[in-house]
C-alpha cells in the first residue's frame, strides 16, 4: 500500500496543528503525500516557521487568507504553494488576499472550491480539488461486508448516538496518533453501506471511495457557518440550499436519495489531475 518513500525528497507543509494534535484530514494530507513520493516536514500555528524557506507548502486545510500569511508566512518564505487550500469560515474582507502577495508569492495549483476562487478574485484557470479526494487512488482494501458508519466531529465533546450505525468509529479520530488507526478508519468507509459524519474529510474520503454519505451536526456551530463544507461541496455539484443535518441512518439514506444524481463522482480521470497538479516531481 505505502510504497518507498525516498529519504532525500521532503516538501515543507503547513498544517494547522502538527502531530498528537492533528486532524483526520491533515493526516490523509501527509499520507497522500508520502504516496506521491515524499516525507512532510511540518510546520503550524504550533510550530512556527523557524528560520525563512524557499517555500511553503498547504494543501488539506482553511489556510488561503491574509490572516494566516501575515502571521506565519510573511518574510519567511519565497513561494507559497497551494494544492487544495480555501478559505476556513465565512470570509470577511481583510481575508482577501492583496494582489501583490497572489500574484508574487502564490503558485496555485488546485484551490478547495469555486467559492474560494471566487472570494480570493482569482481569474485563472485552476483545478478545483482536494488532496483527500486521493484517498481511493493510493488506499485499496478487500471487501468486507457492507456497514453503516458514524464518525463524528473530533472536537465534540458530547458523545452522539445514531440510530441505524452499525459501527462508530468517533473514538479512532480522538486518538493521540492516528498511525495505528489511519488504514483501519479507511477500511470501514471504503467498505460502507453510507457514512454519517460531521467530519468533512470523513466525508470527502468517503466520496473518494464512492461510497454515499451524510453530514450530522458539529457542536457549537451551524451549516450557515460551514462555509468550507459549501465550498467543497459545491465543486462536487450540491448547494448550500441542498445540504442538510441528519439525525440517523435512515435520514442520511433519504437525504443522499436527493442529491445523488447531481453529484459529480470521483474519477480516475480526475484524480489524475489532482496527482499532476501537486507541484514536486
């Protein structure tokens, strides 16, 4: 599955937080990135650039605003390469991206959703993509029987419960490091009957894999603030006014019902591209 990764290619990579901290879909970035070839130097809000690169890389992640190069990037990097970044939560005007820095600093090459192209002002032709959307591309797994997935969001505090899941994979996401639990959480979604989540990069893995799935509700937020679900969703063919919370399977069966035929399906033709646009050969 992980084929060799040579020692002397490494990419520098911004994530918002590196190592026990990190999320499911930075590690799905780094792991991505091993199969292209390559070893992830981190860096993050907690891990500071600690002297000035050549360039920086962001991939999985809201990281494609002003408010982010000031703090960590600016007079420390020559390049900023984007490979599926957008824009974190409804976007307010000093998020916007002076021209300067796109077009002196800036090498896109795959940006999260047409809602970020469209905020950041970018005029280009480029590929509208996430990195996870790989995760069927390098990560294949014998058939197992069909199941009902939940995975909730990693930051809840409450424990949910779904009605109709029949495996609960929440507690694999709350894990220190996901090195023991990373192949067993894709395995259970390739493998899904649907997938329940509030963890977008559960969801965006589980499309990778074809599999259908349905959004549940995040504590202490609301789908008006998923800016970064209506961004990537949108790129895939739903709208803002198409989603909605589901409470369990049954719901999530229903409201999948709805969209399925609008939905753009991952293809091997498509995830190709997303392969030709990471920019380290």
């Amino acid at each position: 599955m992980m084929k060799g990764i040579d020692m002397e290619k490494s990419v520098d990579v911004f994530l918002y937080r590196a190592g026990k901290n990190e999320n499911f879909g930075e590690y799905l970035l780094k792991k991505v990135i091993n199969e292209l070839g390559f070893k992830c130097n981190d860096y993050s809000g907690v891990r500071h650039l600690d002297k000035k690169l050549d360039y920086i890389l962001t991939g999985i992640g809201g990281y494609f605003n002003t408010d982010i190069y000031r703090q960590f990037f600016e007079n420390r990097i020559e390049k900023w390469y984007v490979w599926g970044s957008g824009v974190e939560c409804t976007p307010v005007a000093r998020h916007k991206l002076p021209k300067n820095i796109l077009d002196n600093k800036c090498v896109i090459t795959m940006l999260r959703g047409p809602l970020t192209k469209e905020f950041q002002g970018i005029k280009d032709d480029v590929l509208i993509g996430d990195p996870a959307y790989l995760a069927s591309y390098f990560f294949k797994f014998p058939k197992e029987p069909k199941k009902n997935v939940f995975v909730q969001f990693y930051k809840d505090k409450i424990q949910k419960k779904i009605d109709g899941a029949d495996i609960n994979l929440s507690s694999l996401l709350k894990a220190g490091s996901f090195d023991d639990q990373f192949f067993n959480i894709l395995k259970n979604i390739s493998n899904a009957n649907i997938v329940l989540t509030g963890s977008m990069h559960i969801a965006v893995a589980a499309h990778s894999y074809g599999v259908p799935w349905a959004m549940v509700s995040k504590e202490h937020t609301n789908l008006n603030n998923e800016w970064k679900w209506h961004d990537t969703l949108s790129a895939i063919g739903i709208d803002k006014k198409d989603i909605r919370l589901c409470n369990n399977v049954k719901e999530g069966f229903e409201w999948w019902n709805t969209v399925k035929d609008k939905v753009k399906p991952i293809t091997k033709e498509y995830q190709e591209k997303i392969k030709e646009a990471f920019p380290f050969k």
